[in-house]
C-alpha cells in the first residue's frame, strides 16, 4: 500500500504554554514496566481523531476544548516532513506525504490500523486545566529529552511539573515511556537535531 493510499488516524498537537512544552500523562492502567521492574509513566502529546465531517483543525479544537479546556493558537507547516516507521526523516515530505495544514506528519501502525497522525504546533494563552484527561506534565522541552534519554527518575526530575485530576501515588523510582508524537520527538532530538529545534523555535514564536 502506498503511503498515498493511507488515511489519516488522527490529529494532535505540540503545545507550549509560556517557556514549556504541555503533554498528557496517559492514564495509570496504561502504564507499564521496565526490566528492573521501575515503573514506566506514559508521555504523549494531546489529539484525537475527526469525527463526522469536521476538518483537520475543527477536531484538533474539538479535542484541545474536551481535554485541557483551552483554545490554543495553531500553526500549520510551511515545510512539513514526514517521519516513517523505522523513524526515518523525509524532509520535505513529498506531496505524497503532505496532508493540508500539519506541521509534519507520522506513519502509524497498530493491529488493526495503519494510517498518517497529523501533527500541529500550537501556543496557548490560558492556563490549561486536565479535564478529560488523567494528567498534564508541563517542560521545557530540552529537559523532557534530557531526562528521557538518560532515563532519569521521577524524583531527581525536579524540571518537570506534573498535574493530575486525581490524587495517585507515583513511585519515585518510576521513569518517563515516551509515546507517539513525543517519541518522535525525541527521536529528532537526538537524530535530527535541525528539525527538533525548529518545532521548538515555531513554538517560541
């Protein structure tokens, strides 16, 4: 199947509030562990999927108002890229790869589907709020890749603020699993250093 040929799962965003970067804490059940047994807290930026005949953006709104309660400024790429399965960067992303408005987009696969996410940047004024969402970390980005790569734990990532909508204990010994938009993130981070820093300027913008 060529990559024209696959359909958009879903959308999600790159927040900064301020000088930190917003993502959602996934909830405890999906939490997991590491061969030492410590356990895994799950990091991954806010989205959804379109519902109906809403547009790219129109869902993105839809899913940001649900979530965080917030309306955010969003941007859209004027050289969007496309990271691939094995994490592989295309820039520019061909027009093959290119989806109207996103930033960049991802290849996504899962058991039972196989499509594109479509990733925006996006700065927000208000506060945001957890709402239906378990929880909220909020970073400065070079520091959530800092303490990803070394694997640092929770109680010496003093950088990091985390809100939750229920009261739960986190072992301190637990770490950050990156996931979805935020593992690529990290990925350029470490591989494509250029790109990272221009996700990370646009939003500085």
């Amino acid at each position: 199947m060529g990559i024209q040929q696959l359909p958009i799962n879903g959308i999600t965003a790159v927040l900064r509030y301020k000088d930190r970067f917003v993502f959602e804490v996934s909830k405890p059940k999906y939490w997991t562990k590491d061969n030492d047994g410590n356990t895994l807290i799950g990091i991954k930026c806010i989205g959804g999927a379109p519902k109906g005949q809403e547009s790219l953006m129109e869902a993105l709104e839809r899913e940001l108002r649900e979530e965080i309660s917030i309306k955010a400024e969003l941007t859209s790429g004027l050289s969007p890229f496309f990271i691939n399965m094995n994490m592989s960067v295309i820039d520019p992303a061909p027009s093959s790869y290119f989806f109207p408005d996103a930033y960049f987009t991802w290849e996504y696969r899962h058991p039972s589907e196989h499509g594109v996410i479509c990733t925006y940047i996006g700065d927000i004024r208000d506060v945001p709020k957890p709402n239906d969402v378990f929880g909220l970390v909020l970073c400065h980005p070079d520091d959530l890749m800092k303490h990803v790569i070394r694997q640092t734990p929770l109680e010496e990532c003093d950088e990091l603020e985390f809100w939750y909508t229920q009261k739960i204990l986190v072992p301190l010994k637990a770490k950050i699993s990156v996931l979805g938009e935020v593992r690529r993130l990290a990925v350029l981070y470490s591989s494509y250093p250029h790109l990272y820093r221009r996700i990370y300027f646009q939003c500085e913008k």
